[in-house]
C-alpha cells in the first residue's frame, strides 16, 4: 500500500525520465506491548521467552493479565488491599476460669473454693504419707541389715492430723527374704496398732512405741530345695504338721531315691524344730538302706527281690551258701543241703513266709564285712555299700531340717510364736507381740 503523496509524484514523473528505485516493503503494523520488541513475530513467541517464574509471579498477581497481554490491551489495575484490622485486645487481669466464674452464684463459688482447697490438702497429705513411709522403710533396712528395703504402708485419713497428735491408727510392714539361719523366709508380714510416735514435726520422727503387733511369717517350698543343696528334693505338705519329702540323691555315682518325712511343731517362743523320721534310700527294687542302728536300719533286701530270687537260682543259693544266712534262717542244715540241690525245694524254701521274714531282716552291711562277694552276686556295688555306711543319720537328716529361728527385731519389745501351721505350699507361722519400740 502507497502513500497518497507518492502517488502524486508519480503521476507527474515524464516518461523519459529513468523510474526511481523501488522503496523497500514498509513492515506491517504491529500491535499491542510487543510491538516495542520487533524482533518478536507474535505474543505467543514473547510469552515463551521470558521466565517461567516470571511468568508464573506475573499471573498469579494478576490472572485476567494473559488475556490483556494477548489482546493488546492494558490490565487493570490492582486495587490494594484492604487495610487489617488492628487485633482486639482482651482486657487485661480477666482469665477464662474467672470469667466462667462470674457467671456462678456465691453459693457455687464457695463450692467450687472448697473443693480446691480439699484437692491440695488431700494431696500435701498423701505426699507426708509418703514421705514417712519411705523414711521408715530406710530405718528399718538399716536396722534389720536386710538386702532390700521393706514395704511400710500407714492407713488413715488424713495422715497430718495423726502426726500432729503423734499417734497412728495401724501400719503394715511386709519384708522378703528375711534370713533365717539356713533357710530363708519367703515373707514376713506384720500390722502394729496403736502406734504412738515420738519427736517434733513430721521429718522429726525419731522413734515408735507399738502398742500390739500381729503377723505372719511363711516358709515357702519352691525355695527350700535350691537354699538345702538338695535340688532334686521336692517338699509337700500332708496335714497340719507333717512335710513330705520326695526325690534323689546321688550317692557313690549312684541315683539312689530318697523318702523321708519331717515332722513341724514350735520350739519355743521364737524357734520352729523339724523331726525328720522314716528316712529311707530305694536301691532300685533290690535294696533299702535306712540310716542309723536301730533293728530296722541298715541294708536290707525288698520283698520284690526276694520273689526274683526264685528266678534266679544263681542268686539264691550263693545267699544260702553264706553260713549267716543259714544260721539267721533258723532251718535244719538238712533242709538247706535239699534246697541247693534241687530247685523245686529251693523255690519252696524262699516262699516260706517265716524264710522271707527272716531274709528281709538280714542287714547286708554286717554280711558284707564277712562275704563282699555275696553282694557282688546279689548286684549290689561295694563301692554304693561303703558310701552309705559313711552317710550317718544326722547327716542326712541336717540335709532335710526346716528348723529355723525368727530373727531378731530392732528395738524392745515382747514378739513371739503363736502357732505353726503346714500348709501345701509352705509352712505359715503366726506371731504376735506387746510393748514394740523402734528408735528413742
């Protein structure tokens, strides 16, 4: 497209005259903000030049800009902010709690004081309780040199008010594993009434008068094989005053069964004795050794071997053989002679009633010293033989006692033993006591 002034020279150019030279192609209007950058062609390639994060700040603050930008048109302006509005202060001194108060009548706030009030006294009480009970339990660990600290627990409410007229309802002690002698107490539980205390304040307490005492103390089975050295024993309890012990005892190499039984019952004041009776060690079925030297002690055969015997020929007439035997027997020479040589007279022999009596009263420790062999035969070790001739009845009766004797107390006072009682888990021992004094 030509300008109308150049086409007006153009009309008047002769044709002889040579044509001016062609003017070069006038670019065509560009329109919008990117027409200030010619070397852009359109608004799509300005947009993907610049930044994306240019970009990116430059919609978010204004949204409907793009399509002003792609338009040509100029944005709108941003109106600013609205100013914020300044914080509202509460009033000062006013708390939630005081302002839910305001709205209570007087009769609901003097409530609600009073239950305050009793909240912090219960707790300042039951901190002083615990304050003393752990100052008691130290006193007495100290005292009674025992390995952990006892358990102290002081009843009534509220504790203050009894400090303050230096006298306490009751108090329960409870103390484990108390040595006693060989064995151990499993627990010793105790309850004092009427505690009269002495010294000024509560961390003043110096001293304690116990006016009545009454506890228990318990023996427990669980722990008497492991503290006797006799692991593989087992204690049940059978009535009211009897313990039954069951299991093995090594001897000589040999697992030999033991069976006793232990008779309980006071001994004194403050002692617990233990009678241990019927004592026996089972050589499998073949023998019975009973400690001591009474009639029935020693080494004897069991009626179960007897019967064997008539089995094993070999067995029965090398005991015939042995002249003690045939003299204990009290049979006829003549009779014994028909014994060795014909088996059927032997077996008539041994089931004898009055042969077997006598048989099972022959001790094999006093045969043995004359004719060892005869106890190899019967197979019996020598070995086992003098092993248990060493193991006297005190011995294995000092291995099985649960005698014990309480220990004793701190302070004054007058503690003794009520009763003793088996039960099947232990051995329960009741105490009681007067005029108890602990401290000053």
């Amino acid at each position: 497209m030509r300008s109308p002034h150049r086409m007006t020279q153009d009309t008047d150019r002769s044709p002889e005259a040579p044509a001016p030279a062609e003017a070069p192609a006038t670019p065509a209007p560009r329109y919008g903000p990117y027409d200030s950058n010619p070397e852009w062609d359109n608004p799509y390639e300005q947009l993907a030049g610049l930044d994306d994060r240019a970009v990116d700040t430059f919609l978010q603050k204004d949204p409907d800009a793009f399509d002003a930008f792609e338009s040509g048109e100029s944005p709108a302006p941003v109106p600013p902010p609205p100013p914020a509005a300044p914080p509202r202060r509460r009033p000062r001194g006013r708390s939630a709690f005081r302002r839910a108060l305001g709205h209570l009548s007087w009769g609901a706030k003097i409530t609600v004081a009073v239950l305050v009030l009793a909240a912090f006294l219960t707790l300042g009480d039951r901190w002083a309780v615990l304050y003393a009970e752990n100052k008691a339990e130290e006193s007495l660990k100290n005292a009674m040199n025992l390995t952990a600290a006892p358990e102290v627990d002081i009843d009534g409410f509220p504790f203050l008010t009894q400090v303050a007229a230096r006298r306490l309802d009751t108090v329960h002690l409870t103390v484990p594993d108390v040595a006693a002698g060989r064995v151990s107490l499993a627990e010793v539980s105790a309850t004092g009434h009427d505690v009269r205390i002495s010294g000024e304040g509560l961390t003043g307490i110096d001293g304690a008068d116990i006016g009545g005492v009454n506890g228990e103390v318990r023996l427990s089975f669980d722990d008497l094989g492991r503290e006797l050295g006799a692991s593989q024993v087992t204690f049940t309890g059978k009535g009211t005053d009897r313990v039954l012990a069951r299991g093995t005892l090594p001897v000589a190499g040999h697992e030999l069964a033991l069976r006793a039984d232990a008779l309980i019952r006071r001994d004194g004041d403050r002692g617990v004795s233990t009678e241990v009776t019927g004592m026996r060690l089972d050589i499998g079925d073949l023998a019975v050794f009973r400690p001591g030297t009474g009639p029935n002690d020693g080494l004897h055969l069991t009626p179960s071997s007897l019967k064997k015997l008539t089995d094993e020929t070999a067995k029965a007439k090398a005991l015939l053989s042995v002249p003690a035997i045939v003299h204990a027997l009290g049979v006829p020479d003549s009779q014994i002679r028909a014994a060795l040589d014909n088996d059927r007279e032997l077996a008539d022999l041994l089931g004898t009633p009055a042969v077997v009596d006598d048989l099972l009263a022959v001790n094999l420790v006093d045969l043995a010293a004359a004719h060892p062999d005869v106890l190899r035969r019967l197979g019996i070790d020598p070995n086992l033989l003098d092993a248990l001739t060493d193991l006297t009845r005190p011995q294995l009766a000092d291995r099985l006692t649960l005698g014990f004797t309480l220990p004793e107390l701190p302070g004054e006072g007058d503690v003794r033993l009520r009763d003793v009682r088996v039960e099947r888990d232990g051995i329960l021992v009741r105490l009681e006591g007067t005029g108890v004094r602990f401290g000053k």
